[in-house]
C-alpha cells in the first residue's frame, strides 16, 4: 500500500523530465530487499539472535523518517482537508472485526469440525 503513495511523493516532488530517474531510485530498493533481506536475516540468527531480525528495522526506520524530513518538501496546499480521525476509527474498528470474524470462521470450518 506504501507504493502508490511514494510514487505520488515523487510525482509532485521531480520535474517531468526526472520523473524516470526519481522512480527507478524508489523502486529499487524494494527489489533489492527481498534479496538481502533472507540473507541478511539467517546471519542475524545465526551470529546474533532471531530478536535482531525484527530490531533491524528501528535503526533503518529512523533512517528513512530523518532522510523524508531532510530531503522532500512539504507539499500541503492550503485545499489539504485534516486528518479524518473518525474515518480511520472506523477503518481500525472494522479491520479488527472482520479479522476476529474471519478468525472465528476458520475455527468453525475447520476440516476436524466437519463430518463425512
């Protein structure tokens, strides 16, 4: 989901004729990940421990929040509408509901539960 918004970043941050250049330098570290990160995370549990594949991602977070605060402008034009709170209540609500109802459902369907 985070794709459509970076190439959007990118549309209203780079001119026209930059655009090509700007996309292939978002897009490639999301081929390259799936190639180090298997890698890298069998060496982080061999070497280190299995909790370093998840602590991995702090520092590479921060990282990228201090390069985004550093590096793209704001683009917030004065239309920008504010954060719709109640919306995404509603959104955080219904995807716990329907995550326990699908939880449930599996639970109910399973092939033990069923008879021949």
């Amino acid at each position: 989901m985070l794709l459509p918004v970076g190439r959007l970043a990118v549309l209203r941050a780079v001119t026209r004729e930059r655009f090509l250049e700007a996309m292939s330098f978002v897009a490639i570290p999301g081929l390259i990940g799936p190639l180090i990160g298997p890698t890298l995370g069998g060496w982080l549990v061999v070497e280190a421990s299995w909790h370093w594949i998840f602590l991995i991602n702090v520092p590479i977070g921060a990282i990228g929040c201090i390069a985004t605060f550093l590096y793209m402008r704001n683009e917030k034009g004065p239309d920008t509408s504010p954060f719709d709170f109640a919306g995404y209540l509603m959104l955080s609500i219904g995807m716990v509901a329907i995550s326990i109802a699908l939880d449930g459902l599996s639970v109910t369907c399973s092939p033990m539960c069923t008879r021949s």
